[in-house]
C-alpha cells in the first residue's frame, strides 16, 4: 500500500481531495498496479509446439499490414483500423504494445509473423483475451494452439484467477476456439465498446483450473 500511495497517489494531489476520494483513488490506483503486475509477470517468449509467441517487432510491420488489411478480420474484432496502413502497423508496434494495459504478443510460424494474441487489462476486472490470425493460415488449429500456450503461461503466473473473453454470436470460429480452451458462456447483450458497439455478443469467463 505504501508503495501505491508513493507511486501513485501523488501524481493525484491527494492532499486536495476528501477522505472519499482518496480512497476512490486509491482502490483505483490498486487496481493499476495489479493489472500491471499480472501484465509483467508474463513471460516475453512463449513456445508451443509448432509456434513462438513474442513481443512484436518493427520487422513484422510488413506482414502485419498485409494479413491484418482484410475487412473479414476487422469486422469482428472490436478495435482495428481498416483500410489497416503501414501507419497502422507501426503504431501498433511502437504504441499500442508498449501501453500498460496491453499484452499483445506476435503469433509467428517459422520465424514469420502471422496473427496476434493477447491481453488487454480493464481495471478492476479480469483481463479480456483477443486474438487475430491471418486469412491464409485459419483452419489449421493454430489459434487453439496459440490461446492454449498463452493461457498456461497465464495460469503458471497464479496471478489470473479470471480471464474473460467475448466474441460475436455469429463469429463460430471464435467462439469454437473459447469453447475449446474451456471459457464458459456466461450471457449474451449487445457489445458495450468498440467499433461493434450495440451487435449482439457472447461474454465468456475462465477460472484458473484447479488443477493449474
Ligand atoms: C477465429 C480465428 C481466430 C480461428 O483461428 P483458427 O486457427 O482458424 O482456429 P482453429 O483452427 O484453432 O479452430 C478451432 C476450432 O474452431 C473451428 N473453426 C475454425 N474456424 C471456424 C469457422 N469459421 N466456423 C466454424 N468453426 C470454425 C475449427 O474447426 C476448430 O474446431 P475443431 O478443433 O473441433 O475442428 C480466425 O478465424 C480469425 O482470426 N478470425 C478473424 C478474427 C477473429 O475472429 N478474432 C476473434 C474475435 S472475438
């Protein structure tokens, strides 16, 4: 706690607020921290047995503007730019992957990048899981593959009792990949945020498995 009130609660003036506020931000400022404990104690490198999961590189730039630059990609996920530029992809590697609550990692086969999975961390919530694989390789069982070796690493951490997920009714693929990793569907509603805000969405909630 001290630490949260000397890191953070400065930078808040917490001298000038009430008694109430302070301890608004003070919950919210511990809520910032563990999202970033659970984000750095994930591991840089994460292997499984046909791929390597890392952070992403100014090199992956080009083959992330090709493959992430299809309409059939970003109509189901919530946060894509489309048409996706070169711009895009070196926002996203510069910016966007080196932001406190983002845990974004490189899906790469054979040294080549083809897709991203990762966390995005909500404060106060459970991390939300997400993921895009390029066109040419679906099919192939390399997202279960990929959502399997990130969930383990997540788990072995013991700092992810929840991870939640949520995915378009309509999107199958998605959700048979959920389904396979062992989220459980906890309701549908209309997609609070991002670019498919107000379409109809499945939530999803895995625990850390007992045995974990
Ligand atoms: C959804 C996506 C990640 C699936 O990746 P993938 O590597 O092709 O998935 P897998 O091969 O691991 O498939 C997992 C299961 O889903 C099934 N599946 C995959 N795509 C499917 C589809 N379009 N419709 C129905 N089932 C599908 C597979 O048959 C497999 O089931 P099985 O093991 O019983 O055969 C990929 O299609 C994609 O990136 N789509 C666009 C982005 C996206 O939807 N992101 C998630 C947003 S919530």
């Amino acid at each position: 706690m001290k630490e949260i009130e000397d890191d953070i609660l400065p930078k808040r003036r917490s001298h000038l607020m009430g008694p109430a506020a302070q301890a608004r931000a003070l919950a919210e400022a511990t809520a910032q921290l563990a999202a970033r404990r659970q984000r750095d104690a994930l591991p840089h490198r994460i292997e499984t047995p046909r791929l390597v999961l890392r952070a992403p590189i100014r090199g992956d730039v080009p083959a992330l503007v090709k493959l992430a630059d299809n309409l059939k990609i970003y109509e189901v996920l919530a946060r894509l730019p489309h048409p996706y530029t070169r711009a895009d992809g070196i926002a996203f590697v510069e910016l966007i992957a080196q932001r406190p609550d983002e845990r974004p990692y490189a899906i790469t086969l054979d040294e080549q990048f083809i897709g991203v999975v990762g966390f995005h961390f909500h404060e106060g919530q459970p991390p939300e899981l997400g993921y895009w694989l390029g066109e040419p390789y679906w099919g192939k069982g390399i997202m279960s593959e990929a959502v399997k070796g990130l969930l383990e690493a997540a788990f072995a951490t013991r700092l992810f009792p929840r991870i939640k997920a949520r995915a378009l009714v309509t999107n199958l693929g998605s959700l048979n990949v959920l389904g396979k990793a062992g989220f459980q569907r906890l309701g549908e509603g209309p997609d609070p945020v991002g670019q498919n805000a107000g379409k109809l969405v499945a939530f999803l909630e895995l625990e850390q498995p007992k045995w974990t």
